[in-house]
C-alpha cells in the first residue's frame, strides 16, 4: 500500500460509518488442517492478512485540516528478542470496520479499481455464512455476486471456507479461490471470472507474484495469471512462505519444513522450484529455556524477515503460543512474542507485515493486531471480527 493508497484511505475513513455488531472469532492452526479435519472433521476459521498496512485515524474537527498521527496504544516495555502483548489493546477506529456491515453493492455492477480486503462471514460451526464482502479502496463493500463458492473439501468429506489465507492478490485486483477440481481466478477490476480446471481435492491458495500456486492433497500447482497455462510444482501449499509483494518474480520461494529439533528453512528456485540451499533453523539468540518447537499458519516475507505463528517453550511451559520472526537467509530467529499459556491452541496466525515493518497478527478471541518487533509495541487493529479476514498488500 503506497501513500496514495493511505491518503485516500485516510480520507474515506473519517465518514460517517454504522456502528457494527462486535462478536468473537477463532482460528485453528493452518498447519494442522489436515489433520484436523480428517480427525475430528472441524472446519478451519482463518483471518489472513496478506502484507497489508491500514493506518488508524482519529476523526477532525471541521475546521482543521485532517490530522493522521497515531497515538501508541502502548509504550513498549521490552525491546529485548523476547517480547510479551499488553494485557489489553485499544482500538482507534479503523476503515476495516466497515466490513462488519452489510455490502452495499454487488461487485457485478460496481467493480473495484483496487480491493483492500476480503471478508467472509462465517456461523457458529465456522461454516460461509452470506457472500464474501469485499472492500475497495473507495471506502464502499461489495457483494462477490459473480460465482458461489463451495467449500474446500478433503478425500474424507472435510470442509473448510474457501477463504483462506492468501487468496486476495497483493496488489488487489485479483482473487483466486480453490475448489475441488478446479482454480478459480476473479479480476476484481471487470467482475470478470476465470475456471482454471485442475485434478484433485484442492484447499490452499498463494499468490507468488504473476502466479497463483494451489495445492491440497499433496500436489501443488502452478497457474499462470495471464495465460491460464498450469503444471504441477515442487513446493508445499502448506509450507510455502507468501513471497514478498517488492521482491521480484525471480525471487526465490521459501519453505519452512521440519519437526521439532529439526525445522528447516528451505530455499528453492522461483520458476523450477529446484532446491538452493537448507538452512536450520535456530534460535541461540532467545534466552533460556525460550525456543521454537514449530511453526504453523502461512508464513510472510518482507525484505529479509520472515514472520510467522509458531508453537514455543517459555519460562511457564513448552506448548505456549508465539510468533516468531526469523532471517530468511540463515534460519536464525531474532525475535520471539510470547502469547503466554492461556490460549487455544493454534488461536494467533500471523497475517502478514505492513509498509513500515510492523506484524500483523491475531490475538485471541479475532483481535487484529500490529506488533514491532524493534521496539516490543503493539496496538490495536480491529477488536472482533467473526469471520476470514484477508487483506491486499
């Protein structure tokens, strides 16, 4: 998201929005899935943020101009490796409540010229619940009103919404969604939709630059954007790294991979996914007993950083939630959050990073929230939300 973006942004903000219905939300850890639903059969509620940097504004008087500072919610206490939240955040309002509301529009007679987000509202069992919204960068939510989506399924019947992380493309004009036996890609900008098909029971989705890469039952694809051209490559749905929207498309795609006592960064080439290079992943720089036992959820790239959720050991117990920033070229961790003991497994994915180097994270029950893992701040985003959440880099 550029300055233009933020200004506009900004603008549309400070209008007169609805006050929405608060309501609590969950999320069950990405990297178990698979395991999940063919166990229990419990469907996924995923909040995803793809990069994405919304800045939160106080509303003006009439007379002055408009004033864009942001206050702290938070001094930071702690801008050690090992860094804990607040005991509660503040919420300055955010243009991103405007999802909790109803679409005013379908896109099919109002396309966007950029989407800003994704929402699907979801019920109680975690199930779609209504049309995806989507917000554009003109402030207005739209109604995807130009296919139905069904749930992603596995071989034993599983569902999950098809709203996942890392479906909405970083420069928020496409979006594409796994389907059994088929891709399908929206140009947000025309309403237009593509269906790409490909075999076999597909669940994940990340855009990697001008390609979309799905994959589900242990195969992964590879979909050209512009000419629809796929072919199977070598890289996990559910390990690969969303890349870095700055990097280029010849960048290479990282995975995270490995167990406890062995997680793995792994290096593979852009286009051949050829592997590069393996780096073990460390964590020497945490005091002890800190360390990383295993990741979990889409992880993201920003410049040579790499977020993500992991499970970790803290001075209270081994199984505590965290999230977890990393070298992406030598595999060390350089900081750690720790989220404590008292959350449901899997309850904090990391989203994604905004423009000035910040975490975007989940706290449980669905707050969003923004983490500096320079300085140990953290403020508020969003303060509930019931549904998948994925934003537009």
């Amino acid at each position: 998201m550029n300055e233009q973006d933020l200004r506009h942004l900004f603008a549309v903000s400070v209008e007169d929005v609805l006050p929405s219905r608060p309501a609590t939300a969950g999320w069950d850890r990405a990297r178990r899935i698979r395991r999940t639903r063919r166990a229990v059969g419990a469907a996924v509620l995923a909040v995803a943020l793809v990069g994405g940097a919304t800045v939160a504004v106080r509303r003006p008087s009439p007379s002055p101009p408009l004033n864009h500072t942001v206050a702290p919610t938070v001094v930071p206490t702690h801008a050690g490796p090992v860094q804990r939240p607040p005991a509660e955040l503040t919420f300055p309002p955010d243009p991103l409540n405007r999802l909790t509301g109803p679409a005013t529009v379908r896109l099919s007679k109002r396309p966007v010229q950029r989407a800003l987000a994704l929402f699907q509202p979801v019920d109680e069992e975690n199930r779609a619940d209504g049309p995806v919204r989507i917000l554009g960068d003109d402030g207005v939510v739209r109604s995807l009103d130009v296919v139905t989506l069904a749930p992603t399924r596995d071989a034993d019947g599983n569902e999950a919404t098809a709203v996942q992380p890392g479906v909405l493309s970083p420069d928020g004009r496409w979006a594409a969604f796994a389907q059994t036996n088929e891709l399908i890609m929206i140009d947000l900008t025309t309403a237009a939709v593509r269906r790409v098909p490909l075999d076999g029971y597909l669940e994940l989705v990340v855009w990697a630059h001008d390609r979309v890469l799905v994959g589900g039952d242990n195969r992964t694809y590879a979909v050209e954007r512009d000419t629809e051209a796929a072919g199977t490559i070598d890289v996990s749905a559910w390990n690969v790294v969303a890349p870095d929207p700055e990097a280029g498309s010849e960048a290479a795609l990282i995975e995270l991979v490995g167990e406890r006592g062995g997680l793995t960064l792994r290096s593979r080439s852009a286009r051949e996914a050829t592997i590069r290079s393996e780096q073990r992943i460390t964590d020497d720089s945490l005091p002890s007993p800190y360390a990383v036992n295993e990741f979990y959820g889409r992880a993201w790239l920003h410049g040579g950083r790499l977020a993500t959720a992991a499970m970790i050991t803290n001075r209270e117990i081994d199984g505590a939630e965290g999230a977890a920033v990393l070298d992406s070229r030598t595999g060390a961790v350089t900081h750690l959050l720790d989220l404590g003991r008292d959350r449901a497994k899997g309850c904090c994915p990391v989203l994604g990073w905004d423009n000035k180097g910040n975490v975007l994270l989940v706290l449980e029950p669905a707050a969003l929230a923004r983490w500096d893992p320079e300085t140990g701040e953290i403020t508020g985003v969003i303060s509930d939300l019931r549904g998948v959440l994925v934003l537009a880099g």
